[in-house]
C-alpha cells in the first residue's frame, strides 16, 4: 500500500525481505517481480526519476514511442501497489548493514519531516542518476525545454536530432567527446562551454576544420516557445538559432547513502554480477547507477533479473514457503 | 518495409548492417534501436515467438498486466516498420560467415517457397525457443489450455498458481527439480509423467512425504471449458482435478542456421559478454537463445544492448556519418 506519514506506525518492528531504494523503471520492474515471488517489498522513492522527465519514450519495446516516462511510472506504480508492495515518497539517508538486516533511515516529508527507520534482509539500489543542466540565472527557463527537444541523451535522441542544428552544452573537456557519437547523427554541431571552461586551442581548431563552432560567451537564456527550444541568446546579446539541444554535463548519482559500505565501483559506476549482484552480497544494484548502458529498458529487465536472484537465495535459504 | 515474394528482389545486392533472426521481444527491440541509430536492418521471423503464446504479460514493466504477448508483438513490429525497418516472415535455413559478410540463407512461404540469400555485416540471433508440449492423440486438446492456465513458465506464472492443486507434466528426470520452486507458490502439487519415464522409487517416497503424488498412466486429454483446464482424464479413465498446470519438458532451441559457426555455449545456451557479443565478434545473440534468465523484459533489453553495440563497432570503424 501506499505508506504515509500517518501509516508508518503499521511498519513497526516490521522486516522487509526488501527494500528497493529508488522508484524509477528499475526499481519498479524489481518490485513487481519481487510481490510476484511472493516477497515482502517496500520502494522508497523521492519522486525524481529520470525517466519521469522523459517527454516521449521512443525506444520502449510495446509502449507507442509518443508515451511519456511519466506514464510508465505511474502505471508501473499502480501494478505493483495492486499487488501488494508497498510505496513511500520518501528519501534514504543512510543504509547500514546489522548483520542479518539492514536498517534504512529514511526521512519522510519535506517540511516537518519526521524519520523512520525500517529494516530488510536485501536491499535493491535503484536510485538513479539526474543529469547536470545549464546553471542559468532564471533556471525555469531550463525546465521549459529539458527533456523536451533539449535532450540529455545521445542514445535515446540522436535520431530525433538528425540533420538538425544542434547544439551541445558542454561542462568540461570530458563533456566534448559527444561529438564524436552525435557528428553519425548530424553535421551541423555548435559547442557552447557557457564560459565554465576553456577548450584547449588546438581542439578548437580542429573543431573549426569539421565546421563545428565554439561559443565560449556565457548564456543568458534559451529561446523558444511552448517547450520547443529554437535557440540561445548570449550574455554579449548575440543569438545562435538551433533546432535542438543536447545537454552532455554529466550527471549526478543518487546514492549518497551507501557510503560506508565500501562497494565496489567502477567510474563512480557500481560493479556486479551478472545477476546485479554488488560486492556485498545482499546488495544488489540496478538501472543507471550501475555499469552499463542508461536506457529505461534495461533497468527494467535489472529489477526483473535483481527480484529474481534474490528470491533464488531466499528460498534456498528459507526453504519451500514464505509464512504468511 | 514488410517484403514479401514479390518485394525480394528490391533487395538484390543489398548488404544489410543487420540481419536480425527472430521477430519476438528480442529482435524485435533490436531492430527499434538499430533503426533508430541509422542502421539498415532486417528481421526475419519465422512467427512462433515464444511470447505470440503469453495470454496475460503479469511482469512487463509498462504494460496492463492482461496485456497478451501477442499485443506486444504487434506494436513493437509497427513500431520497428514505422522506422523504416524491412521485415520478412521467413525460415532462416543457414548463415554463412563469408568474411566481411554473412549471407543468410532463407526460405520464404510455406508452400510454393522459394529460397532467397540475404547479406549482412551482423547477425543477431534472436530466434529462441519454444516449449516442449506433452505429446497427446489430439494435439488440439493440448493447444485449448496452454499459455491460459497450463502454463510454461514458473518465473511468469508461479504468482498465478498460489495455493492452487497444480499438475506438473515432465518428460524426464530433471524435469521434477520444478517441484521445489513451484513448492514455494502451493504445496498441492501432482506430478505426470504421461508414461515417458520411469520416477526412481527412492525419488517416489520423498515425493509421498512431501504429499505430491506421482502419475505414471498416460494422460488421454485435458479437461476443461473456454481454455480453462479444470483437470486431467488418464488412458484408463481416471480423472485428476487440477486448477492449473505446469508444463516441464524442456525447449527446444531456434538455432539450428547457426550449426557449422562453432558459437561457444553452456548447456545448449550461447555463451555472451556483457553487450551480447557471442565467441564470434559479428554474431550477437539476445533473448532465450543465451545464457540467463528467459523473460520478455530481459529479452528486450537485451536487443536494445546489442544493438547499441554494433552501432558503436560500426561506427568506429565507419567514421561518422552514414552514407545514405
């Protein structure tokens, strides 16, 4: 059921077999299959998927590829309250490892929030990351366009981007390997650093001989109407038309609290199994927070490969029936 | 574009980036993203997709869970023909490595075939597998209740069969490892050999203690109403009531245009790395055919990662744009 601050009190003393920390198509997928083994589940989820900023979900297999991310969450939602999982909006702090459970503190309520700390035999991180955008002075105008034709990823939107005129909001000189990927896409590429950093003048001329300017000026804002982004003024007044945006600032990871556990990581990435196990044994990991590719299918097929090996070890270690 | 007989020949001396072989979650999700990273592909299907079987997809993140396989099917080839993605329901007879490409010997109409050879620098082999069914005088019976409530699958199913008397039909000795799982989900289990093996006596007895009896007669047919199996009539006319059933007996693989290639395997599966690369650098292989769990959902992300893979071989070795 759907958990609230005033439900909390139901969970006292309560063991999850798991506790699924993040609700995005990861986390989802694991607690669908986790009800349906017959599991106990609870997802926590402060309600910042993604995917949730995903205007149309091109690359989904069976869903219309006009279907937003948000549609896929809210009925992933529904299917696995309908079987029994429970759902809190909530934000982890911090996971700690017991022994045989885990204690998970939570913090439940943006204003007069209070704290729960509730317990599981596994925990599912399925967290996610969120994209670096744009620090413009007025951060609306941002939001009107991010997700929309200004995309935050290559392999989800390269082919919205054909022949387009792009251009790629860059954050460092890690960030200027996209157009590499993005020139299969398209010819007509303009880099915009926003004046957070210098590319290297040699880079700049080669970029120059593949026709790609560089625009080192800061951004006051992008133009356009109605979520559709048709271009950037500068803070010098100049205006640079595009037809669309790729914003490739990196992102964010949403895992704060398993700091403390030592897991293996590779480039910030969780390293596992191929059954999504992490070093710790009874921490699995799924979605964007792992290696692997970032794409909402693949998350959902962790979850469903996570729920899965956990229940394989519940059973061999618990025998042939949950109790209830 | 759906080719057909007459459409073949729009294709002579067409070298594909991708033939994919197998028209279910797998090729198919393949071919959005192939198609979608500006790839020419094409798959060919056969028509016997495991999930064309599915009545009710309980696990799909995304999808109602009374969405039938088929409806996934079918929106997922509209979807990949909107893309401009050539399909072509055929029998893939043999593939030949020819160096750079593989040729793809295929048969096209059942009857009045005739044979045509496709090219194409990858093969994903996404053809996978379909169950064994208990062989009875009327194979129509059997047909009535599977993928309603005979079901193959205890990861998708296990759910439905909660606390249910189930029948277990196996075809050999290591089909009765299903009975500890399945033990999980109900304790009313019997088990059918429909008369093809002998269980071990000693095997008998744990089974008794467990409460599961053993069936040795031949099963003359199923019994039920509107694909609704309600039981089971023996040859000497015995009649088991059952709610649902469990069907053990293995799979056989769609892979036989693969004989001669030499793929690495375990236990009859391809053997992948982690982008569903097979031992052979251009052959990819996603879905039941592989190693791993055999799920709809697993299956289109695996498309979706093979895919990206080869795009990004390709793109390597092709520079950056496409010629067309």
């Amino acid at each position: 059921m759907q958990l609230t601050q005033q439900l909390l009190h139901e969970r006292e003393d309560y063991i999850y077999d798991v506790i699924v920390i993040g609700g995005g198509s990861g986390g989802l997928s694991a607690g669908v299959y986790l009800q349906r083994y017959l599991l106990n589940s609870l997802i926590i989820d402060k309600g910042k998927a993604r995917s949730f900023w995903i205007q149309a979900l091109h690359n989904y297999l069976g869903l219309p590829s006009d279907t937003p991310g948000r549609e896929l969450l809210k009925q992933g939602k529904a299917h696995y309250l309908s079987i029994g999982g429970d759902l809190l909006n909530g934000y982890v702090e911090a996971v700690a490892d017991e022994g045989t459970v885990f204690s998970v503190r939570t913090k439940v309520g943006r204003n007069q929030s209070i704290y729960h700390t509730f317990q599981a035999k596994y925990i599912i991180a399925a967290s996610g990351i969120i994209d670096h955008l744009p620090q413009l002075e007025n951060m609306q105008n941002v939001y009107n366009f991010a997700g929309y034709n200004l995309h935050v990823c290559l392999l989800c939107d390269g082919y919205e981007m054909q022949n387009q005129q792009v251009g790629v909001f860059c954050a460092s000189q890690s960030s200027l390997e996209v157009v590499s990927p993005l020139s299969w896409f398209t010819p007509h590429i303009t880099l915009f650093t926003n004046g957070q950093f210098k590319v290297l003048s040699e880079q700049k001329q080669a970029f120059s001989k593949q026709g790609i300017p560089v625009i080192e000026t800061p951004i006051r804002k992008f133009l356009g109407v109605q979520h559709q982004m048709t271009g950037v003024e500068l803070t010098d007044d100049t205006v640079i038309q595009l037809d669309s945006g790729l914003i490739a600032m990196g992102a964010h990871r949403h895992a704060e609290y398993l700091q403390g556990l030592d897991l293996e990581c590779k480039n910030e990435n969780l390293i596992t199994d191929s059954s999504m196990r992490t070093s710790h044994a009874r921490i699995f990991a799924v979605g964007d927070l792992k290696v692997g590719m970032n794409q909402v299918i693949v998350a959902a097929s962790d979850g469903a490969i996570a729920a899965t090996q956990i229940w394989r070890d519940i059973r061999s270690r618990e025998g042939s029936r949950p109790k209830s």
